[in-house]
C-alpha cells in the first residue's frame, strides 16, 4: 500500500492590496457593507505580474519547505481558470522557470475547487505507483477578470497562489480526496472567453467579465460545504470532534460561519484568513494551509478537513493527518 502526505507548502500573494475604501472610490459601495456581507478587510491584486509569476514564487517556497530536490519531482499540476496562454499551461511554464527535468505537467480548472481536484489527482497518481513526488500548485489572478464597475463582484475577488509538494509517505496523511460536479447549476457562476467566429464578418472578440448569482453560489455553498465534512468523516468512521481543523475556501465569513454552526464546530477551528486576501479562487485552499501551517495552527499529527466549491459547480474535499 502505498501513501501520501504533504511534504511542503508555499504562498505568494502580490504586494499592491485594495482596501474596501479604496474600491468605495470605484464603485457605489462602502466599507460597513463589504465587511458585514463578506468579511473581506482587503486583496491584494496584480499589476505588473501574471499567474506564472505567483506561481513560481509559491512553488520555490513549497519545495524548499518541502527538502524535496528539484530533480525527484516527477508530476506537475496547476489549477487555474486564470491562464496566461491558452496554451502553453501554466504548468509548462512553472517547469521552465523552475529547471524541472523532464516531468509530467498540465493544467486543470475546476474553478474554485481546482486545487483539490489537482489533489485527488496528484494523490491517485502517486498512490497507483507510477509517480513518486508532485508539485500541485493554485494559482490565480482573477481580477484580470473582474468588471470593476461590478460592485456586486468586484469587492470579493484577489490574486494569490498556493503551492504543496506532495509524496510518498510511511503514514496514510492524505487519507481521502473527494470531488464533484453539477453542471446544471452552471450559469450561476461564468466568465465567457471564446465567442463564436464568423470568417466572413471576423467581428473582433472582447474579454467577458466574471458574471454571478451570489444568492444561488451562497445557497449552494452553504449546503455542499457541511456535507463534505460530514461525508468524509463518515468515510473514515470518524465524528467532528476529531477534527482539530477546518480550512474551507475562502468566499465568504457568513459561507464559513453558517458551515460551522451546521457541523456545531467551534468557529475558532475553521482558519479564516478571507479578511486579508478576498476570495483567490484555486489559490484560497493552498494558501489558507500553508499560511495555517507557518503560523503553527496546523501542526504534524492534527487531522484536519479542507473543502472548497466553485463554479460549474464543482466542489471538493479532503481529510488529512498532517
Ligand atoms: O468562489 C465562489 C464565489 N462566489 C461566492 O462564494 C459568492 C457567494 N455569495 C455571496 O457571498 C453573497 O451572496 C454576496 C456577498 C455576493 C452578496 O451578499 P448578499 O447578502 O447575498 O447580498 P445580495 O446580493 O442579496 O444584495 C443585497 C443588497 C442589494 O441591494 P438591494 O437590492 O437590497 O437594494 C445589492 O444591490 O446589497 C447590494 N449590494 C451592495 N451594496 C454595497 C451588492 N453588492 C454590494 C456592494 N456594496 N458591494
């Protein structure tokens, strides 16, 4: 049997932050509103930088947290729905400006939840035998994409990124990964990018903007995210009260808030750093654990849970001993 366990962690996040005051000036909203609804104090946004340069900046600290060599990392995976090409991946380029040997390395999105798909599949990977040690890294910068004359949107989104090199364990750390999606609900949560080409007319594309129904994503989150909890620790015949953490994707406080009062989990158990950073989409989860580890609230032994959803929807999940 072979297992898995993380083996480092690493975050970047741009230096230039927007407090709520700074977007009053933007749009029609306020500093009372965007804490009371969001928790959101500020997020930090990219001005000079791109989603590659996040994610090397998180990956050099995830791999040196890690002592994993450059050379014995043989699996590459970036989450994203921030890409800076189409193609190439961002992964190509992480394994450029990282000097990996020849690796295997692709891209996924899954929005928000992308970072624990990238998991479940980094961790099937290594635990089928075929891969021994990989480099799972969330990185966005979602205000490329916002509307900013959209208060209804762009008061919740920052760029960040997280990484987590992953491999063999003696111990069964990653125990369980779960995924899921629902492609009905689909709409609720977009960004266009490819409009339709007529060769003759050749009408010039123009970049959407993230569009969303925050009542129906608030709806849904609130009720997949407790239910992973729940499904995870029935998967592993445990109850909530061996859990010493809860590290959810950072939407939304009153998300976070509402899930923890369903699992009547302590609120002081469910890391929160959204004040901070806003909602990183794929990047939330990595960079909530790596900045949970580095401040000593996650420490080697805790068994903890993270979940995260998205767009699509998606959502995912995972139980660990770390
Ligand atoms: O990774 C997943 C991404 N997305 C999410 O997780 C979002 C989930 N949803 C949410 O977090 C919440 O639904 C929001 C924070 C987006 C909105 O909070 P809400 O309590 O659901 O507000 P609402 O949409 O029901 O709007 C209430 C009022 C409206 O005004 P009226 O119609 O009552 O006059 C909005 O126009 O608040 C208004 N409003 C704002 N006011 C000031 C909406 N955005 C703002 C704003 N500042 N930024």
């Amino acid at each position: 049997m072979i297992y898995t366990k993380i083996k480092g962690t690493g975050s970047y996040v741009p230096k230039r932050f927007l407090t709520n005051d700074d977007l009053a000036q933007i749009v029609d909203t306020n500093d009372e509103w965007i804490r009371t609804r969001t928790g959101i104090e500020k997020r930090h946004i990219v001005t000079d930088e791109y989603t590659i340069d996040l994610a090397e900046q998180a990956a050099l600290e995830a791999l040196e947290s890690s002592h994993v060599a450059k050379e014995d990392i043989d699996l590459v995976i970036v989450a994203t729905v921030t890409p800076d090409h189409y193609f190439p991946g961002i992964a190509q380029l992480l394994q450029k400006r990282l000097g990996l040997k020849t690796v295997t390395a692709f891209d996924i999105n899954a929005a928000c939840s992308g970072f624990l798909y990238a998991l479940q599949i980094a961790d099937k990977m290594i635990k089928s035998g075929a891969f021994h040690n990989a480099l799972i890294v969330g990185a966005e910068t979602l205000t490329r994409l916002t509307d900013w004359s959209d208060r209804n949107t762009c008061v919740l989104f920052g760029d960040a990124a997280g990484a987590m090199v992953i491999g063999t364990s003696d111990y069964d750390s990653i125990r369980t990964v779960i995924t899921g999606s629902d492609g009905d609900d689909n709409s609720y949560l977009i960004c266009d990018n490819v409009d339709l080409k007529d060769p003759y007319t050749n009408e010039k594309s123009t970049q959407d903007h993230i569009h969303m129904n925050g009542r129906e994503v608030f709806k849904f989150a609130t009720r997949i995210m407790p239910q992973m909890v729940r499904d995870l620790l029935e998967m592993n015949k445990m109850s909530i009260d061996d859990l010493d953490y809860i590290v959810a994707h950072q939407a939304n406080l009153r998300i976070i808030d509402k899930a923890a009062r369903d699992l009547n989990f302590s609120m002081d158990k469910m890391y929160v750093n959204i004040n901070e950073y806003g909602n990183t989409s794929a990047a939330s989860v990595p960079l909530a654990i790596d900045e949970a580890i580095r401040k000593g609230h996650l420490k080697r032994g805790d068994q903890f849970v993270t979940v995260a959803f998205g767009g699509g929807f998606t959502w995912g999940g995972a139980l660990i001993t770390y």
